[in-house]
C-alpha cells in the first residue's frame, strides 16, 4: 500500500450477474490505476465501457469480484473511504423544495459536519461554484448548469481529498463547461485529485494532466496527455500577417530542409469561440 | 464488524422478542375460545384491521332500524353479522338477544295481521329459542361475565317457563365478579317455582351462611320466615 | 453534538420533509380526516351504543389509514431514493447504511406521530360535539331526562384518558410494520412488492399465534415441521401484543403498565430487524 497515493486500484474484476442465473457480464476486468494528489485524470470511453462502474466500485456501491481499491489507504467502500470522496454524478437529483444552500446544508449534515464547519465551508463553495446569486431560490427554478454547480458543491462540502466526477460537462452550456473546467484546475491547485469521465474530448485535453481509454471493460492505453498525443515528427508552425504568396514561400522553404508533407491552410475561428465571443 | 453488529442486534432481538412472549401478561381476547374459533376470529381482526369493530358497528346500526321496521329476519342478520365480527362485544350478545327473545317473540305474539294463533305462538317461541341460542353462544366467548347468565336466565324463566335452566344461570352468574347480589335471590326464586321447599330453603340457608355480610341479607331472613311459615317445616330445626 | 447525531437528524429531518411534500401523506391523511367528519351522521340508539361507535369509528379509522400510511410511506420512501437516484449522492457521504436505514424510519416514524395527532385531536373535536348534541338532545328530552349520574358516566366514558393509550399501542402496532417495510424494502426492487408482502404479514402477525399453537398441538407432525414453524414464529410478528387497544375501546382502564408489553415487545422486534436489514442493505450492490 502506498500512502501517497491518493487512489490505488489493483486488479479490479467487476461483474454483473444476469438474471435467471445467465452467465455473468465482465463491466471491468483486471483494472488498475494509481492517482497522486492533485491531479486531474480522464476516463474516456465509449457506453457501457465500464466507466461508472469504476466509479461505482470506488464508493462502494459495488463490490469487486477481485481485486482491491484503497482511497487514501482506506478500503474503499467503508465509511473513513468515503469520507475523502466527493461524488458528482451525471444526472444529479435533489429535492426540488430546497434552496442550494439548503442542499450543502443538507449533504453537510449527512457527512456528518457541525452548523459552525459547515458556516466556514458554505462561502467558499459558493464563491468556487458561484452559486451565491441564486443560492437561496428553492431548485425547480434552476437550470442544468446550475444544478450541476449545485452538485458540485455537495461533492465539495465535506472537503474531500479525491473527486469523483462522472460527465461533469455533459448537457452544460459553453459558460457552464467553462466553469467548471476553471474549478477543476482551482482544485488542482489545492492538492485535490480529480477522475472524471466525459465524451467530449476536447473539453478533456484541456484539463486532464493525464488519461486512459476504456473499452468493453478494458484499459486499453493509460498516460499522459502529452506522452499520448505527442507525434515526434511532426510539428505544428503557426503564422499571422503573411500574404498568399509569401505563404508559397514559406511551404518551399520547408521542402528545402527536407520536409516531407507541408500543408498550409487558412485558420478559422472555432464555433465554440464565436458563441463565446457574443455570449460573454 | 458490521456482521457482528448485525449478529448482536439480531439476538438480542430474537432474546428480547422471547422474553416478551414469554412474561406476556394477559391472555389474547378470547384465548379460551377452540382454536377454530380463534383462528377465525383473528382472520378477521387481520383482514378488516381497524375497521372490525365499525363494521360491526354499523351491521348493530343497521340492527336498530330493523328493529324500528319490524324487520325480523333482518334484524337477525345484522346481529349475527356483529356477534361473529366482534364477538368480545358484550352488547351486542346482550342487546341482540334482547332484541329477538322479547322485541322480536313478542311483537309475533301480538301481531293481529296474522289471525291464526298457533302461528303466532310458533314464531313466538321461534325468535325465543334463536335469542336463548344467541346468548348461549355469547357465553362460549363470555364465559365468565355474569351479565350473559343473568340474561340466560331471564330467558329461561320468562320466555320459556323453565325454572330448572333459569336457576342454573342465575346461580352461575352470581358466581362471576360483579353480579350484582339480587342475581343470587333471582336463583333462589326461580327455585322456589320448582316445588322443593326443602331445596329452597336449604339454598337460602346456604346464600346466607356463605356471605353474611351481604346488603339483603334483611331481605333474604324475611324470605326464610316467610317460606318456613308457609311449609309444614318446623323453622327452629336444621334443614334436612 | 456527535456526526453520528448530525447524519441521523439531517437525514430524518430530510425524510419528513419528503414525506410532508409528497402526496402519499395527503391522499391518506385527507380522506382520514373527511371519514372522521361523517361521524355525526351515525346516531345509534343508546347512549353506550353511541359510545362505543364513536370509538370504534374513529380507532378504526386511524387505524386503517394510519396502516396505510406506515406501509405505503415506507415503502415508497427508499423506492423513491432507489429510482430518483438520490441513494447514490446520500450513501456516497460517509453515512453507515444502518444509519441511513435508522433515519428513514425515524422520518416516518415522526410523520405517523404526527398523522395520529390531528387525527386524535380531530376525533377529540368531533367528540365535544357529539357530546354537546346528544346531551343538548337529552336534556330535551321530557320523556326520558337523564340523571346527573348517567351524564357524568357518559362524558366519563367519552373523555377516558385510557383511549389516549389505545392510539399509543396503536402507533407501536404501526411502527412495527414500519420496521418490517423497511426490512422488505432493502430486498424489494418494487414498492408494489414491498407494499403487498407488508400487508400479507400484517395479516399473518394478526393469525401466528393461534396457528402456532395449533401446529405445536398438533401430534401427526413431523419435528422439521415443528422447526419451521417454530422458525418461523420467531421472525413473524405477533399482533395479538397490541390487543390492548381492542380492550380499552371495549371499555378497559388499565395504567401504564398496561404499555410495557407492547414498547418491549416492538422495540425487540425493531432490533432484529434493523440487525437483519443492515445485513442484507450492507450487502446489496446499486448498479
């Protein structure tokens, strides 16, 4: 065991029984992962390929068939475990009478936190999730954004040191997306360790220091951003204020040194940028 | 640990669970009913929960309009509806067979719509003997309250002019806590109709010897002189 | 104050507040309450005939509702959880899934405490003016006017305190099947199956222990037999511990220790069965 670690999974089987005794499904086979404090790692893959699941098996509500997870040296699933997990789920309910802020109240009180913790804690949640403008109206005036920062927020509120977050952006606005990518980074910066999921893969490149791809159950790569992405030929060379011609010029002096493939194409703006742009 | 816990919480339920059957203080409402009965019984408690007694209740409403029409057979369906929901109801074996040996016999009796008499004396006698078999019933689930054998034995003496079975309940009911004590001289009278000074006599003797403190006992002496004079028997010697 | 403390009250604090906004509470307490109101509509001839209809009626009527209300309560309240997913932001703090199971019954138990009371002081209402007619209409009475005696017995018998006892051996009753929803819930994956198997031992508690003694009495049975149903007494409950209710409405005036048997009897019984809930909830996987 490695105290360090802020999550240590080894050799991880999940399976799910189907009914009238069929044979079982593998969701997730021989898994293992290790994540150090304070920083934000990716789960990509497609459905069903086993991403919640992991999650799943890190809070408890499912039990290995083999295999072990330790969450800051706790066995995961016991009380102390969950303790240093905070959970964002994808399709986060809460109860539609309550304010925001009675819902940190209330996700405080169930972790256990005293009126006096919870006064010192609620502010700065507010303040990172910046939920203070509609804190006090009861949630079935909220949006999907802000029931998402609602979430996050209770995920925060017992101040745990690993963050699971399954699809944190999905369904969000790009100002939405902004936000809570700005948090995760915020968090990072206090030592927090992130795993999240997500299928928008540019949103994750971004953020994630480091990523692995699922698939049927499987790890099929694991690394860094810029181990995985790296291509050791290749190169990217940007340019502005140059004419048509000088462009040609540029591209023959390329070939001169020895270039292989030389492609040069006028750049535009992003769509995402636009809506940014006018929507600011 | 959590099994442990688990382990403890469930024996020490179990335990707790089994001490209580066990001290369980009072017997279940008619406990000393056959187990058929019982079974019976507490199917309905099960299935009507709460409403057992309304529903009784309102078969005993439905009683009283059948009494206020003349609705004979009516008024007998209602009341065993309400006997057989609720059986622990002293009222309704009481009031019921109220209703059909003296309501019920009696306005046939009188009733002038019919003008044969031997069929008005045969319902007469018929809604006696169906209140008579009422009560009989009720003290299976009453055995020990005396207010059913007072009425058992009014019947009997009344209804049905038979003095022999009105003093065996009247006599069984001045047994039973809270007979009132002119349950006790009601057993002696309906034995004085039966004709045996010597009986009479030795059961008043007996009523005062046992109790001497009772509230009629001036009345019961004023009976004794009053029977001793009457019968050939010398009042200073011992009964026979 | 104790995190223990804090989890158990925000969670049941959170389950009242549940149940207080569903309807479940209103479509049972509702049609309770206008039951209750029909009352003045049943006039029976004697007074002890009216009595007794105007304590059956409304014992009956907390009793059915109040049922409905612990079972059905119950039994939606971890289906809601389960289907609205809240199960997986609750049980993710650092909660003990005991804790979780202690607090919904708790939350229900506090909302069928507070169903009986206005139900108790609607039937202590619809009681004043029950009286207040029928003496109104006595006293009117040239024919038969009642004697000072006969009215003190009957606003005796009206206003007996004993009857407050039979509503709290009626709330024990209830919290018991709470118990036992609760335990069946944490198998159930349907609230409609929670629901049925609550009300068949309902019924079962009302017969196990006449059957018991039958087959016990019984002499052709088998000794394995004999150990099922001995089993099986122990796990069923044994609803005749309430009788006590039946016995005051029919006009019984027992004192406070006439409470013991049946707060022994549902805390022990609540004991195992948290113990066994626990069990089967701790081992139970949410996909």
């Amino acid at each position: 065991m490695n105290s360090s670690l802020s999550l240590q999974i080894r050799n991880v089987q999940a399976r799910y029984s189907l009914a009238w005794n069929r044979k079982a499904m593998v969701a997730l086979d021989d898994f293992s992962l290790d994540l150090k404090a304070g920083e934000i790692f990716a789960l990509l893959g497609p459905n069903g390929s086993g991403k919640t699941t992991l999650f799943k098996l890190i809070l408890g509500f499912l039990k290995p068939k083999q295999g072990s997870i330790l969450i800051q040296g706790e066995k995961a699933g016991t009380r102390k475990a969950r303790a240093q997990v905070g959970y964002l789920p994808e399709n986060p309910y809460f109860p539609k009478y309550l304010t925001g802020r009675e819902i940190l109240e209330t996700y405080g009180g169930l972790s256990g936190l005293s009126r006096g913790v919870l006064k010192d804690r609620l502010e700065p949640i507010l303040e990172l999730t910046q939920m203070s403008s509609f804190a006090e109206k009861p949630l079935h005036t909220y949006s999907k954004g802000m029931i998402q920062r609602v979430s996050l927020g209770q995920a925060l509120i017992h101040d745990p040191q690993l963050l699971l977050f399954d699809e944190p952006t999905t369904g969000l606005d790009p100002q939405g997306v902004d936000l809570m990518k700005e948090a995760m980074k915020k968090l990072r910066s206090l030592g927090k360790t992130i795993l999240f999921t997500s299928h928008l893969l540019e949103q994750v490149e971004t953020v994630a220091d480091r990523i692995a791809i699922l698939y049927q159950g499987k790890k099929l790569v694991e690394g860094s951003m810029n181990e995985l992405l790296k291509e050791n030929d290749a190169a990217t060379i940007q340019v502005k204020g140059l004419s048509e011609e000088q462009l040609s010029g540029v591209k023959g002096a390329l070939y001169d040194f020895g270039a292989s493939a030389v492609e040069v194409t006028p750049r535009s703006g992003s769509l995402e940028n636009l809506f940014r742009r006018y929507t600011k | 640990m959590k099994i442990v816990f688990c382990l403890l919480l469930l024996i020490l339920g179990f335990w707790g669970k089994r001490f209580f059957e066990e001290i369980k203080p009072q017997p279940e409402l008619n406990a000393y009913l056959p187990l058929g009965k019982r079974f019976e019984q507490q199917l309905i408690r099960g299935v009507l929960g709460g409403w057992r007694p309304v529903v009784a209740d309102i078969a005993w409403l439905r009683v009283t309009t059948s009494w206020e029409n003349r609705q004979w057979n009516r008024l007998y369906e209602n009341v065993r509806i309400a006997t057989r929901t609720q059986p622990e109801s002293l009222l309704f074996w009481d009031m019921g067979a109220w209703h059909l040996a003296w309501n019920a016999s009696l306005a046939e009796r009188n009733n002038r719509l019919e003008a044969r008499i031997e069929v008005r004396k045969e319902k007469e006698l018929y809604w006696a003997e169906k209140g008579k078999n009422l009560l009989e019933e009720g003290t299976i689930y009453h055995p020990t309250h005396f207010k059913l054998w007072l009425q058992l034995g009014l019947l009997h003496q009344e209804r049905r002019h038979d003095y022999v079975s009105a003093y065996e309940c009247f006599l069984k009911s001045s047994q039973f806590n809270g007979a009132p004590s002119y349950v006790a001289r009601m057993a002696g009278y309906a034995l004085e109709k039966q004709g045996d000074p010597a009986a009479v006599l030795n059961y008043w003797e007996k009523l005062l010897e046992k109790s001497p403190d009772r509230p009629d006992r001036g009345l019961i002496e004023k009976r004794l002189l009053k029977l001793k004079k009457e019968t050939t028997l010398d009042p200073l010697k011992p009964i026979p | 104050m104790s995190a223990l403390y804090l989890r158990l009250s925000t969670l049941t604090g959170l389950t009242v507040r549940d149940l207080l906004r569903q309807n479940v509470l209103y479509l049972i307490l509702i049609p309770a309450a206008l039951t209750l109101l029909t009352l003045p509509l049943f006039t029976a001839l004697t007074f002890e005939e009216q009595i007794k209809f105007m304590r059956d009626f409304c014992y009956g009527t907390m009793s059915i509702f109040g049922l409905f209300l612990a079972i059905i309560a119950t039994a939606q309240s971890l289906s809601n959880d389960l289907e609205q997913k809240t199960i997986f932001t609750i049980l993710a703090k650092p909660l003990n899934r005991w804790e979780y199971l202690v607090s919904k019954g708790m939350g229900i138990g506090l909302i069928l405490f507070f169903a009986l009371t206005i139900l108790t002081v609607l039937s202590a209402g619809l009681f004043a003016y029950q009286e207040k007619s029928l003496l109104e209409a006595a006293i009117g009475n040239a024919t038969h006017p009642l004697s000072s005696q006969e009215l003190q017995r009957f606003s005796d018998q009206l206003w007996s305190p004993a009857l407050l006892m039979a509503v709290l051996i009626l709330y024990l009753k209830l919290i018991l099947m709470v118990g036992f929803t609760l335990l069946f819930s944490t198998v159930a994956s349907s609230s409609l199956f929670t629901i049925f198997t609550s009300l068949m031992i309902y019924l079962i508690g009302h017969l196990q222990s006449t059957a018991r003694e039958w087959v016990m009495g019984s002499e052709g049975l088998s000794v394995g037999m004999k150990w099922v149903v001995g089993l099986l007494s122990v796990i069923l409950p044994d609803m005749s511990f309430y009788e006590g209710a039946e016995r005051i409405l029919l006009g019984a005036t027992p004192g406070l220790s006439y409470l013991i048997p049946p707060l022994g009897y549902t805390f022990f019984n609540l004991l195992w069965i948290l113990g066994l809930s626990t069990w089967i909830f701790e081992s139970r996987e949410f996909r």
